[in-house]
C-alpha cells in the first residue's frame, strides 16, 4: 500500500513522521506536502547561489554558479581572519563587471569616478568599493569573487561565493553569501 516517494527520500527526522503520519489519514495530503518541501528545497538552493549584478549597468544580469564557473577563473593567496594564509579560487570581480557594462578601463574618468560598487550579503551585510579600486588601470590588486578555499567549496555559512579583497590589513569587505553586485554613482 505504501509507495516510496522519490521526494520522501529527502525526508528526515521528524518531518518524516509527520509525513508517515499524514499518510496514514490521506495519501493527496502527503503528495502535497512532499511537493511543497521539494519545491522549498530547490528553489532555496537556486536563489542562495544567484548573484544579480545591477544599477548603472548596460546589461542587468542574474548569474547563476554554472554562469559564474564558466567565466574565466583566478587565483589568490591571502590571510583570513585567522591570522592564516589561504589559497582562494574565483572570478575577478572586473570580469564580471565587464560582462555587465560598467564602467571600466579608459571610460573610467570624469564623472565615471564617482562611481562605486556595492555588494550585499545575504545576511544584510553590506561593503563598498570605488570602481578605481577594483579596475587594473588604477590597481595591481584583484578583487575575486571566491567560490573556493584550498581547492574546497566554501563552507556553509561563508558560501557559496564570498568576495576576497588581497592586502587588505583587515578583511571587513570579506564579505560572505554574496547575493547582489549595485553600481552606483555617489551623490552629495
């Protein structure tokens, strides 16, 4: 009478009997029910791994992991904050600008440098950096937008993409569960 359900697999613990539960007294109910957690579960897991890049961009974008993987990768060794030296693995944050339209390069004069980017995290936590910052015509340091540590996957709770800003004394613009990249002018 009973059926495995290919998403009652997923199931665990105490929501697993409550699911037995429910489908003792009605087998839509747990269909439903069963439904409703997949759903929960894969669109939780898409949206914690989309970073939207908009603002004062030619090309809005909403990248995905797969969309962030294919871009051209890089390397950086930094120490975090404890104290320790790690290796990190991403894409340079100008890479992915570049994709969007901003500003960059030889446009990046005049009024141009009023611009800022500012990355939100998915905790609320905010940081900001002028676009000369980050551009390779005013800086030898890249700024990487880090889906690894060490040759691993960001930890849960620091991932799954944490920007990492080198030689910095203090890593305060570290900033974990990027969600958003905003470029926008500065106003008086």
């Amino acid at each position: 009478m009973f059926k495995k359900l290919p998403a009652v697999g997923m199931l665990t613990g105490i929501t697993a009997a409550l699911a037995v539960q429910i489908k003792k007294t009605d087998t839509t109910m747990l269909y439903k029910f069963a439904a409703y957690l997949f759903i929960t579960a894969f669109t939780t897991s898409a949206f914690a791994q989309t970073i939207s890049v908009d603002g004062e961009v030619t090309h809005p974008l909403k990248l995905s992991a797969a969309d962030i993987d294919r871009m051209p990768q890089t390397e950086v060794t930094a120490t975090d904050r404890d104290g320790k030296l790690h290796h990190y693995s991403g894409v340079a944050v100008t890479t992915i600008l570049q994709q969007a339209g901003v500003t960059l390069g030889v446009q990046l004069r005049g009024e141009n440098m009023s611009k800022y980017l500012l990355v939100k995290s998915g905790d609320g936590y905010e940081v900001l950096f002028s676009l000369a910052e980050l551009d390779s015509a005013f800086t030898n340091r890249v700024v990487i937008l880090a889906g690894k540590v060490d040759g691993q996957p960001l930890p849960d709770g620091k991932g799954p993409f944490r920007i990492i800003v080198p030689g910095e004394k203090k890593p305060a613009r570290w900033i974990w569960e990027v969600t958003a990249m905003t470029i926008r002018f500065a106003k008086e």
